[in-house]
C-alpha cells in the first residue's frame, strides 16, 4: 500500500486476472467481473503494479498464465457459491477480511436484500476505494458495509465489524481468501481469534494453505 491508500499490489493483480479471465479465456466463465478491474485502472496503479496502461497489461506474462487465472476465480466463485448457498438458508452476513477490490456487493447486492456484506480492509484502502466508486458514479449499495481497520494494530477487528452495524449474535460466512499470507504471525493469530469468537453456526472460508495458489512475485520482476 502507497502513502495515498491505493490497493496494492496482490488486490490489482487479482482485479486484472478476473478480467483476464473474461477476455482470454472461452465461455461460459467461472466468473464475470469486470468491476474490480474499472476500479483498478488508474496509470499510476497499474504502474505501481508493474502493469502498462490501456490493453497492454492483457500481454504481461502473469496474465497469460491461464492456472494462475483459474485458481483466483475458481476461489472466488467458490466463496460466492457458498454464500448463494448459505443464504437460502437464512444467511443474513457475509464478511470479506483484507476485502481489497472485490466486487461482490456491487455486483450481487441489491437494495432491500436481506444479506449484508461486510468488506473489512485498512482504512486508508477504503477511502480510496470508496472515492474510486464515487469518480466512477459507481452508487454503493445499502447492504455494503465498510469496516476499516488495521490488521498489525494487535487489536480485534470484530469492534470494527460492530461499528458497521454487524450483528455478533448472528452466523456469518467469513472470508480470508488472500489475506492471511501477507500478515505477520501475531496478526494471523488474532485475526483467528476474532474469527472463532464469532456466533456458532459461522462459515469460514480460507485457502487450505495460505503459502499455495497464485504467487505474488515482487513488483520490481513484472516489468513489461
């Protein structure tokens, strides 16, 4: 993350492969979002991300790296089916740690739903992101809740999920997809602290390692 809060460089990179995904590969597709890639297409973030402007970022080696692509939206498809799911059951709470620039509620959510969801991220990330939206005439909608917070504070990010208006007492579907590698070991013991304090019934979805799946090498080796 820059001074300035813009997403760094795992949250762009995993914007990219979502639209990747959409452009190079054939349908029907695991997923449809192109939202996270709208949000991300600022010159100066996609440089910070190795990335060149307009249509060139689609011939960078990591997007032609077709597993990669499938394994981001083969889990982010999963997470979602699992909240499809969870809400025919009465599901009223999603919640999405280190939530980046996902799209699921700009793409899923609508007005009167009964599902909230919860996009848990710093605070410096959710101002610009929530300034992105605005830029774009993006409307955020009634059932997005952002809960900033810092996951190296040593502090609960539950408090933060209270201040958004997060009902403890009711089961969540709670996401860590990505999240818990780029954190250091106090704040990965927490952030499960946090997660297993939560109301019986919760669903946790994580990697089955935070070390597999698309690796994320260093911005200096993604020059074009």
């Amino acid at each position: 993350m820059d001074k300035i809060g813009a997403p760094d460089v795992t949250a762009v990179v995993t914007a990219l492969w979502r639209r990747a995904h959409m452009v190079l590969d054939d349908e029907p597709h695991v997923l449809d979002d192109d939202l996270g890639f709208r949000l991300a297409n600022v010159p100066e973030v996609l440089a910070a991300a190795g990335f060149p402007p307009g249509e060139a970022w689609l011939g960078h080696p990591a997007m032609q790296a077709r597993p990669w692509r499938a394994s981001v939206v083969a889990r982010a498809r999963l997470v979602e089916d699992l909240v499809a799911d969870r809400s025919r059951d009465g599901l009223a709470q999603f919640v999405i740690l280190g939530a980046g620039l996902d799209t699921y509620a700009l793409r899923r959510a609508r007005d009167g739903d009964a599902l909230l969801v919860f996009e848990v991220d710093h605070p410096r990330t959710q101002h610009w992101k929530q300034a992105r939206l605005h830029a774009l005439g993006l409307p955020v909608p009634q059932a997005l809740r952002f809960a900033p917070f810092d996951f190296e504070s040593g502090s609960s990010w539950a408090a933060a999920l209270g201040d958004a208006g997060f009902g403890p007492a009711s089961p969540a579907v709670v996401a860590l997809a990505g999240l818990t590698q780029h954190l250091t070991r106090d704040a990965i013991q927490q952030t499960m602290r946090d997660v297993a304090g939560l109301a019986p019934a919760t669903t946790t979805w994580r990697p089955s390692s935070s070390r597999r799946g698309p690796p994320t090498p260093p911005t200096a080796t993604w020059s074009p």
